[in-house]
C-alpha cells in the first residue's frame, strides 16, 4: 500500500466485528495515553532514562499511539503490522543502544530491517496526523541522500549507501532519534501535559473570563478579547492551528455580532493564535529546542523573547482599537463580567503558571518546573470545588496530554529525516554558501532572502518542526555574516512562525475562515496587514541585538523598545487611517514613514522618527481639522 496515497476501497466488514475491534483499539489507546504520561511524569520527577533509552521509549509511544488513535478507515492487518514494527524498531534501541554504541557504527543485517521500517512506519505515522506536507519533506531528503549525484551541480554529491542512510537516521542521535525528539521526550510532553490539566481544571474557561474582564467593555471589545485570550493560551499551547480553534469558536462569534466583518474576525484570531507561539514560557515548545540549540539556559531564551512577544501583541491590540475607534464599533457592556469576580473563582489557577515562571528563572531545568506545576496544580484546583479535580479528571487529563503530544512527537521524528539528511550530505552549509552568494556578501539582501526561506519552508508545518527546518537550512548563513546566533535563530523562528499567517498557505488563517464562515483567501490578506507592523521586528533582532537583551545596557534596551513602540503606534495608525480622528491620505504616508524611521538602527534618524511621530500623533489629537481629514464613522 502507497504511503502517500489515499486510501482505497475496503471490503465491507462484518457489523459484529468492526465495533468489537474499534472498541478494544479505542481502549487499548486510552490506556497506552494513561501509561505514557505517567511514564514521562516518573522520568521527569524521579529518574530520567539514558538519552537514547527516553528518546526510543518516547517514539514507541507516538508511534503506536498514531496507528490507534489515526487508523486506515478500517481496523486492517496494515495498522496491526505498523504498530509491530514501530515497537520492533524502538524496542531495540532501547534495549541495545550500549551495544550499539560500542561496535562504532558497524550495521548487522536485522538492524537495516528493523531502521527501514521504522523509517517507513514514521513517514505513514506522520502522513496520517501532519498530512503530506512534513513527510514528504523528509522523504525527499532521504532520496536527497541517495541519489545526491543526480542533483542539481551546487547540491550534488556522491550519494550513500542504503545501510549508511539507515545507520545514520535510526542507529545514531541524528536522525529520528535526534536532539528534536530529545527535546519531545523530556520537555515539551511535561509542558502538554501540564496544559492537559490545566484545561481539564477550568483554565480555558478562567483566560476568556479574565480576557472579557480586562477588554470585554472597550471599544471593539471582542476582538480584543481574542488577542488577549489567545495569547494567555497560546503560552501553553504549542500549535497557532490549535490556538485557533480553541479560542476562535468562543471569540469569532463575538467578534461577528459585535461588527466585524468575518474576514477580519478570523484574521484577528489568526494574528492573536499565532502570537501565542512568540509569548513565553513555551513559545509553541520552540524555547526548548533553541535552548538545546545553542547550549544556554532556558531563562536566556525566555528573557530575549519576553520584549519582541509584547511588541507583537502591542501591534495588534493598537491595530483592533483604532479599527473599532474608526468604525465606531462598540465593546460588550454588561455582558463581560468583573475583573475581581473572575479572580476571585479562578484566581488560583494562576499559582501553578506562576510557579513555573519562578522556578526557570530561578534556573531549575524546564522538566523539573513543568513537574512541580503539574502537581501544584491538582492540589490547586482542589481549593474550589468547580475546579477541583477528582480520580476520573486526572486520569481523563493524562490521557488528553498524551493524545495531544501526539502530533508534536511525530512531528519531531520526521523532522529527524531532515535534520540527519542535512548532517549526512553537508546541506545546510551548502546553502548558506549559496544564499550568500545570491545576496552577494551584503547583510540586508541576505536577510530579505532569509527571510523569504522562512515563510516559504514554514508554510504548514508545526511550529517545532518549523522552527527545526529553518534554522537547519538558514541560520548558517546569517551566523557567516556575523549575525550573533541569538539573534539569528530568534529571526528564523520569528519569520517561520509568520508563515501561518503569510498567504499563500496560512494555515491559522485558513483555520480561521472556516470557523468565520469568510472567504479564506480575504482572511489571510487581512490577517498579513493587521500583523504588517510585527514584519519589521525580526530586523531589530540583527541590527539592534539590544531588543534581545543582547549585550547592551539597560538604557540601550529601553531605547531600542520605546523606539519600536513608537514605531508600532505610527504604523497602525497609517494602516488604520485614524488617530484620534480619521487621518488624511498624505498623512498616512507622513505616518508610516516616521514609523519606519523608528526602526532604524542609526540613533538620530531614529530619534527623528520617534518625535515624528509624537508631534503627528500631538497633531491629530489636539489640532483636529487643521491637521486631518474630518469625517464621519463608517459603520
């Protein structure tokens, strides 16, 4: 049966026996969910296996778990025969990776069998829960591997052997079994799960509250409900898509009866969605893999995204309010309840979150913080008896924690095919040299072209497996041209994580339009001119690093962030055409351009573009006609 191909027709099954088998394939994945979570907890809190024993443990899981909960439309031999392999494939990694380790990359016979497939049984896994899109990537590096001296002369070279490629991506920590499952393993499942409980005590429910309170009541009032909603979920939620379907079921309506057209309340969400991925503490699971990335604290990660996330959300939020100012778009009144009201029934929840943020700044490793979160929060919940979580909650908790992993473990595998591929044949310094080349040695050409490789490679895929693939194929490139490797990776992940809102394939605006019920095409393009402002950031992190937290002065910092601040405000107010009063076509213009100047990594201009931009807002609230073009509110 074709891997990459839809299913076929099926012999019509007996009406006794399918439901009997469905039911014991649905038990036999609720209770695999159960073990692993517990499984990831014990390793987590009281004694974590060798690296390549977690990693295989950890694929076995995904693996079969993917052929039980994902089946072909039947219970057929193939899922049976796929989830042997997969506990074949990972079973003898755990058992003899010392024995492997010690014959020096020696390959018996049994083990090119059992490497292809469990190959093959992650490319299927993948294809049943990402769709085509990440595994046939990873399928083309492995024929990339191969058959490399067919490729084109600046990417040809002498091909290997089928037992290399398998050598390389099943029996070493380059491959499959690569520092983005490691990461999987340990991190990222204890951050999923830790959202599993968090939603199964009332948290989703506690942020929309906490976000109607805080916004519900001010002009465009949903739609800033779902910036704020989206971006307190989006903290634990590792995927924009998701993000969106969570929040926008609840936000898109309200957005809708509130006036917004369907196109800009699914571009609202989608912006709000995607943000979440740039807010710390998880950052779409992304924090964890550049931490490994580049060998630093965690906190490091978390303090150089803290300044750009707020940025990001100060744009779209200024964005929304001077719409609605201009629209004339009213907030919820007495429907949205009271800030004390909320945190006085759900306030506890946050002591969990909180907990969290102390410990990774405290430097305790991500695992051990997700750890004490999970149980600070059953004890938490229990406080208050809506909240509070019995037997069958913590066991329905672990089992939506590792049915959420899911996706993210398999993502990690396959993005394995594309990790080792690049190590084996040399890719990714061979593109470098090549996008050099085209951009002629000069750093903003380069950057432009970075920043086109990102959109286009990040176009569909999850935001870990996003942010692998570009900062395997494009971070070296920035790092020849002497960009800080801080700042380089946070510009790829910045760029990649943009992609789902960049048509032509943005899939949280896509997934946006569909809940709308709006043109999918007119959602994206809204959605690309409500986050326009958010596109010039990524350009702060090269040329003033200090945005990051990288190696300036407090004052330099701070100079950077009002700068860019007041360049946001200019910005949408140009978008917008309103500032206090409805702006005039030359004004606009007159706006983006001290917006721009903001941006500018030479101190005077962009003084200049800060006051520009002070006096045209002075202008516009208190000189009136004078200075703009008065008009009525569109409805």
């Amino acid at each position: 049966m074709a891997l990459f191909t839809s299913e076929g027709p099926e012999d019509p099954p007996s009406p006794l026996r399918v439901p009997f088998i469905d039911k014991i394939r649905t038990n036999a994945a609720f209770a695999l969910c159960v073990a692993m979570s517990l499984f990831h907890l014990y390793t987590a809190g009281i004694d974590l296996l060798q690296t390549p024993v977690q990693r295989a443990v950890h694929v076995g899981f995904v693996l079969v778990l993917v052929f039980l909960l994902h089946p072909l439309r039947r219970w057929r031999w193939i899922d049976a025969l796929l989830v042997l392999c997969s506990i074949a494939g990972t079973g003898y990694i755990a058992l003899f990776s010392d024995a492997i380790a010690l014959r020096g990359g020696k390959v018996l016979p049994y083990e090119l069998v059992l490497g292809t497939l469990t190959l093959i049984a992650v490319l299927e896994a993948g294809r049943r829960v990402l769709g085509r899109t990440l595994p046939l990537l990873g399928l083309a590096f492995l024929l990339y591997c191969r058959y490399g001296r067919y490729a084109p002369s600046i990417f040809m070279h002498r091909g290997y052997s089928l037992e290399r490629i398998v050598q390389h991506l099943y029996l070493t920590t380059e491959g499959v079994f690569g520092v983005a499952v490691g990461v999987s393993s340990t991190f990222i499942f204890l951050f999923i799960l830790f959202g599993a409980f968090l939603s199964g005590s009332g948290g989703a429910r506690f942020f929309n509250n906490l976000a109607l309170s805080l916004t519900g009541r001010s002009p465009g009032g949903p739609a800033k409900v779902a910036i704020v909603a989206s971006g307190l979920l989006g903290t634990i939620n590792g995927s924009s898509i998701a993000n969106v379907a969570t929040t926008g079921a609840f936000t898109i309506p309200l957005m809708k009866k509130a006036g917004y057209t369907p196109e800009e309340a699914g571009a609202i969400e989608a912006c709000a969605s995607t943000g979440g991925q740039l807010m710390p503490p998880i950052m779409g699971a992304g924090a964890f893999v550049m931490s490994e990335f580049l060998n630093v604290p965690y906190a490091r990660i978390l303090s150089a995204a803290i300044v750009p996330a707020l940025l990001y959300y100060a744009g779209l939020f200024l964005n929304v309010h001077l719409r609605a100012r201009r629209a004339g778009l009213k907030g919820l009144g007495g429907d949205a309840p009271g800030v004390r009201e909320v945190l006085r029934d759900d306030g506890h929840l946050l002591l969990p979150l909180l907990l969290i943020v102390v410990m990774l700044m405290r430097a305790y490793t991500p695992l051990k913080a997700a750890f004490w979160g999970i149980l600070v929060m059953v004890g938490v919940a229990g406080l208050r008896r809506h909240t509070r979580m019995g037997p069958r909650l913590v066991v329905k908790a672990l089992a939506d924690g590792a049915r959420g992993a899911v996706g993210t473990g398999i993502a990690c595998a396959v993005v394995g095919f594309v990790v080792g591929g690049s190590s084996l044949t040399a890719l990714g310094p061979t593109l470098s040299d090549n996008i050099l080349d085209l951009a002629g040695g000069a750093l903003l050409p380069t950057l432009f072209l970075a920043m086109g490789a990102c959109l286009l490679l990040g176009m569909g895929l999850p935001t870990t497996a996003n942010y692998i693939v570009t900062s395997t194929v494009v971070v070296p490139a920035l790092v020849k041209m002497g960009v800080p490797p801080l700042s380089a990776h946070m510009f790829v992940f910045y760029f990649g994580i943009m992609a789902d809102i960049s048509p032509p394939v943005c899939l949280a605006s896509f997934t946006a339009a569909g809940i709308a019920g709006a043109n999918a095409a007119g959602t994206g393009i809204r959605a690309l001119l409500f986050a326009l402002t958010s596109f010039l950031l990524p350009y702060l992190f090269i040329y003033n690093p200090a945005i990051l937290m990288e190696g300036g002065s407090p004052l330099s910092v701070l100079e950077v962030s009002v700068g860019a601040a007041v360049g946001i405000v200019a910005f949408a107010a140009a978008l917008q055409g309103w500032w206090g009063v409805r702006l005039s076509v030359p004004l606009r213009i007159v706006a983006l351009a001290a917006g721009a100047l903001c941006f500018v990594p030479y101190t005077p201009l962009r003084l200049a573009g800060i006051l520009a931009s002070l006096g045209l807002g002075s202008a516009a609230r208190w000189g009136g006609s004078f200075f703009v073009k008065e008009s009525g509110v569109r409805k």
